[in-house]
C-alpha cells in the first residue's frame, strides 16, 4: 500500500533523451526539497497500451509530410542498429546503458502497474498527481491519453506542472480531447507562453507560465550528480544537434577553424545522421544524462539545437550559441521553446541560423549576472506556485522557500 500522502508523478523518465530524464529527475527533486514525498509512476506495464495509441495517430497522418518526416529520422536509427554492423550497435547499446542506469538509479519509482485501468483502481492511495514537464501534450501525446491525466478518478487533484503542447497551435483533431482534459485538472501551469495561450482558447482560464524544472537548480546544485573529472582533457566546442541541418555543422567547423579547438558531438541522438561520422573530433558514447551535463561544464563553447542544451549552457554561464532545430513552424515543430526561453531572458540574438559570421559572433556577449538574476526570479515564482498549489490540494511541504 503506498503512502496516502505520497505524490505521484506522471513523467517522461524513462525515455533514452538527455532532456527528458533530466527534467523529469528535477519535478522529483523539487518536491524532494520540499519534504513531499513522491514517486514516480513506473511506465514498464504501461508502455504497450500507450504506443499502440500513438502508432495509430500517426497511421492516420501518415500522408502529412510534415509529420513523416519528423517520425522518419526514428525508423532510420532503427535500421541503422540492424545494419551498420556490430561496432555501431555496441555504441548504441553502451549510451542506452547509460540511460537506463540513470532512470533506475536516480528515481523513487513506483509499484509496477500493468495497465492504466490499474493505475487508476489505485489512484486512491496517492494524494495527487502531478504531470509535468516536458512536451507531454504533442497531439500524439493527447492520443495516447496518458499524460492528459484522464485515468486519475474524479475527486483525486490533478495538477500540471510547467508541461508544454510543444506546438503553437493545436491541430483541430484534438482539440476537443484537450478541452476535456484540460477542464479536469485543479491546476494548470504551462512551460511556454505559447501554450498558455493554447490553454487560454480552449477553456478560457488564464494559467501561469513557469521555467523547466531543470532550471530551478544552480549549477553547483546540479554538480552533485556529476563526478568532478573531465570527460575530454583537452579545450573543446561541444555540439548537442538533434536535428540534421547542415548549416550548423558548417558553422561549428568554421568556429573550429576560428578557435582551433576540437569538436565533440553527441551522435545519432533522435536519428541516424551519416554525414556526422566524418563531422567531429571525439564522438563518446558512454554518456549519461549526469555525463551530459559535465560534458557542457567544460566546454569552452556549446552548439545547441537542444532546449535543455541551451538551459544547461545557461547555468554554467556558457559561451553558447542556439539554432532551429526546425526550418519552418510546422505541426511538428518544437522551436516554440526556445523562442519562449530565450526571449524570457532577452537573448534572441543568440538563435542562430547557421549562417552568420563567427566574427560578429563572437563578439557577442553574455550578461550572466542579469540572465541569472531573471533566472533567480523565475525560480522563486515557479517555487510559489508549487507551494501555493501543494496548499490548495491540502499537500504540506516542509520546505523553507
């Protein structure tokens, strides 16, 4: 029997992204230093009653060409396993170890539930959910019907914190799914002003925008999970992509011709990009999500299509430069983030195309004591939303925030 008082969340800490698990970890953290004790809904028997719902959204826009192009990137690193032979499948299974570690290790997991009709015969015994953050309701996501909270029982508070749509505009197919959903939660807060617009269309209420989860603790905070040695001994630039746009290996090849540091790149993250074979320096596979983060600690600079890049540049102060992971705001694109993220702390400047002149570049400079101070504020404000919703669901915090 779990702990009537125990908090249950619902959170994307089992996939094999650095982003994902790292947010996920930091909404486990938080209510951690809080003294609310939490677990984290275990996705093992749930994971083939949720995939076989999305496998079918995107069987009905198979002929969107925009959204087969997104999924296409998947199937080519699935094949790419099966054909590239026995080296590039050790590497792919080394990183995958490492993830997996991290999601066992690192998290209060929960009892094993085979089915969402179980989890919810049990939502008795938690004292609420709480979803978040990450981009938990792409319209996939919303058919999956996993991360909308539906299967949480009437009178059991539901709470979202800090959780994206990912899209700035919901597709007309699941619009009335999100209303539904949406008007069942107690408290909603979104990541994006974007989705807070979203939320603000479809049932009217205004609702918070609060920071990532990742962003309410500092570097040092976040030291603790790292080991103080470096990863590469040497000076380097580090690349997270993941998307395949040419541009942006052109101008890290340029920034290395400029500095005369080496290049190591995370590869074949979300797909199997051949040109990024013969692209950096020092490729390293054994890299975990704490691994991730020391790898940005000491890099002189960071190239990032990444949202959580870019978050984890800007707490270790980093001489960094973002890009658009996508060209055009499409139904699958994800730039929305950054937009909101890097306007919030007025560094739009430092979304790149690709194409700009590494002089000027890097003539560019950061105020890190007014990033940081904005940052500050965007902690204490997304710290007295959980404690004043905690407050309304009648949760106690033992935290001195």
């Amino acid at each position: 029997m779990v702990d009537k008082k125990t908090l249950a969340l619902i959170t994307c800490y089992y996939q094999p992204n650095y982003g994902s698990q790292l947010q996920s970890y930091a909404t486990q953290l938080i209510f951690d230093k809080m003294g609310v004790p939490n677990e984290t809904i275990r996705i093992d028997g749930l994971k083939k009653e949720i995939n076989e719902a999305k496998y079918k959204y995107f069987l009905k826009h198979i002929f969107d060409i925009h959204t087969v192009q997104d999924k296409f990137g998947f199937l080519q690193h699935a094949i790419a396993k099966k054909i590239k032979g026995k080296a590039f499948k050790e590497q792919m299974n080394e990183r995958a170890k490492m993830f997996s570690q991290f999601s066992q290790e690192m998290f209060h997991l929960s009892s094993f539930y085979s089915s969402k009709k179980e989890l919810s015969d049990s939502a008795k015994n938690y004292s609420a959910f709480v979803v978040g953050s990450d981009q938990l309701w792409l319209p996939s996501n919303i058919e999956a019907d996993y991360f909308t909270l539906n299967f949480v029982p009437d009178g059991i508070p539901k709470i979202a914190f800090s959780t994206s749509f990912g899209v700035t505009k919901m597709p007309k197919a699941q619009k009335e799914k999100a209303i539904t959903f949406l008007k069942r939660l107690n408290c909603i807060s979104v990541r994006e002003k974007s989705g807070q617009a979203i939320v603000v269309e479809l049932t009217g209420k205004e609702v918070p925008v609060v920071c990532d989860p990742t962003l309410l603790f500092t570097a040092q905070e976040w030291q603790k999970i790292q080991k103080p040695e470096r990863i590469v001994k040497e000076k380097y630039i580090f690349c997270y992509f993941l998307g395949n746009n040419p541009g942006q290996r052109i101008f890290a090849k340029r920034l290395r011709v400029e500095t005369g540091l080496k290049i190591v790149q995370l590869q074949h993250l979300d797909k199997y990009i051949k040109s990024d074979n013969k692209f950096p320096d020092y490729a390293p596979y054994n890299i975990g999500p704490a691994e991730f983060i020391s790898l940005i600690r000491d890099a002189e600079y960071v190239l990032t299509d990444s949202f959580h890049g870019t978050i984890f540049s800007l707490l270790h102060k980093k001489r960094f430069f973002s890009f658009r992971r996508y060209s055009k705001d499409t139904s699958v694109s994800t730039n929305s983030r950054l937009y909101s993220l890097l306007s919030s702390l007025h560094l739009e400047s430092f979304l790149l195309n690709g194409y700009e002149s590494i002089e000027f570049c890097l003539r560019k400079e950061i105020d890190y004591e007014a990033v940081h101070n904005i940052i500050a504020e965007l902690r204490y404000y997304a710290n007295n939303y959980l404690k004043n919703t905690l407050a309304k669901c009648e949760i106690k915090d033992d935290s001195d925030y």
